[in-house]
C-alpha cells in the first residue's frame, strides 16, 4: 500500500470514527481552520496565531508566546462521564505549558491538557481534573516523546476512573470522583489566566459524553511521503 493510499484510508478512519461516536452520543467537535469560530462558537484571538497548512490538514499554530484562543463554552459541562481528544504537534517551548484549558465560571474546577518539555528535547503528557474537593493530576515522566510530530492524546472519565493516553497507549490512570462542571469557558494555546503559553499547533478536538474505548479514539492520520521522481533514464527507455 503507497503512503498516499495509507493517508487517505487513515483519512477515512478518522472520519468514520467521528461519524460512528456521534451518530449515538452527544459530541462536539472542534475544528480548528479558522481564527473567528472554534467549534461552531465565536473566538476571541490573543496575539497572532495563525491557521497553517500541514500534511494532516489546517490547523492553528501558537509561537509560545503571547498567542491563545478563547472561547466562552465549556464542552463538557454537565458531563458525568466524557472522553475529551485532540490531536496536536508541540514544537518545543517552555519547561511548562498549559494548551487546552476548560474552566467552569465561579470555581476552581477544571480540566486542563498539558505538556512537560525536557532538556532532551522531548515531552510527556499531562492532564488534570479538579471538581469540588477532588483533584489529580495524571504524569508518566517515563512516557517521552519526540517534540515536532503529530499525537492524538486523550482523557477519559468513566464515573469511578480517570484515564489518559497519547495515540491510543495508556499513560496514567486514578480511581477518583468528579461531580459534572458547570457552565464556563475554555482556553486554546495558553491556561485561562494566561499564563503557561503552548508552541505548537492543535488540528482537532473532540468532546464525548461518555467514556470511550481506545478502538473509538480518532487517529491522526498518516502524512503522505513525496512522490518520488521517476528516473530519468528509465522514462526515456520506456
């Protein structure tokens, strides 16, 4: 199979995937391919991020800087359960950095998507939950990645357990309570009181209310290989 086919066919997948969780479960989807709507909801743009082409489609790049999103929706307010996905390149950046961040209005609970980036160069996942006087943060320092490429991270909520995972391989997990987030709000590329900036770029998100299994998880899709050029030789002989 050519890299362009596996491309397309994981393309597919992660379209059918989309499809097949939302056709039964209330879900919301984030696409991010624009700077004034996010997911349907108007944006409002701090600094100068930008929509970029990448060879898994559009997305939205942040400098580590001054950049960020913010967007007045809390997506998985009044979940009991939820699954919360997104597919994202970190390029680097500070030691610390909080890129997805959605806070209730009027408390401190929260769910937050972070990174560590190493001296090394390389990163590892962090996601944290706070509801009333429950808390956790879930952080493999031994799961590293390579900084510049693409991830599909995840965490997942079942009613008694807190789960995370980067492309599908469980990282962290914790048997904990969390009541349902009330209404609120959510911040893309930095934490909500701006601080903690994300380098990088997010291409997608997804907000299920119900726990997923890693088979349902989108995929990031395949990047297509440069054609390669036909030898000149051969094409004359021909």
């Amino acid at each position: 199979m050519t890299h362009n086919r596996r491309f397309f066919m994981t393309s597919l997948l992660t379209i059918a995937a989309i499809l097949t969780v939302g056709a039964a479960d209330d879900v919301e989807i984030w696409n991010f391919d624009r700077l004034d709507r996010i997911g349907g909801h108007p944006a409002t743009v701090l600094g100068h991020p930008r929509v970029v082409d990448t060879p898994i489609g559009k997305a939205i790049e942040f400098d580590g800087v001054g950049d960020a999103l913010l967007v007045d929706v809390h997506p998985l307010a009044g979940a009991e359960t939820f699954t919360w996905e997104a597919i994202f390149r970190p390029d680097g950046g500070r030691p610390a950095q909080r890129w997805f961040h959605l806070q209730e209005t009027g408390s401190d609970d929260r769910l937050l998507f972070e990174i560590r980036v190493t001296d090394e160069g390389r990163w590892y996942f962090d996601s944290y939950g706070h509801s009333g006087e429950a808390q956790q943060a879930l952080m493999n320092r031994e799961r590293l990645h390579p900084l510049g490429a693409w991830y599909h991270v995840a965490a997942v909520y079942d009613g008694r357990e807190f789960r995370n995972y980067v492309n599908g391989e469980q990282e962290g997990a914790a048997t904990i309570r969390f009541t349902p987030q009330k209404p609120g709000r959510s911040a893309v590329g930095v934490r909500i009181n701006l601080v903690d900036y994300f380098r990088g770029a997010v291409h997608l998100a997804r907000f299920t209310r119900r726990a997923l299994a890693p088979p349902e998880f989108l995929r990031v899709p395949a990047v297509p290989a440069p054609r390669k050029h036909e030898d000149t030789k051969a094409h004359e002989d021909r």
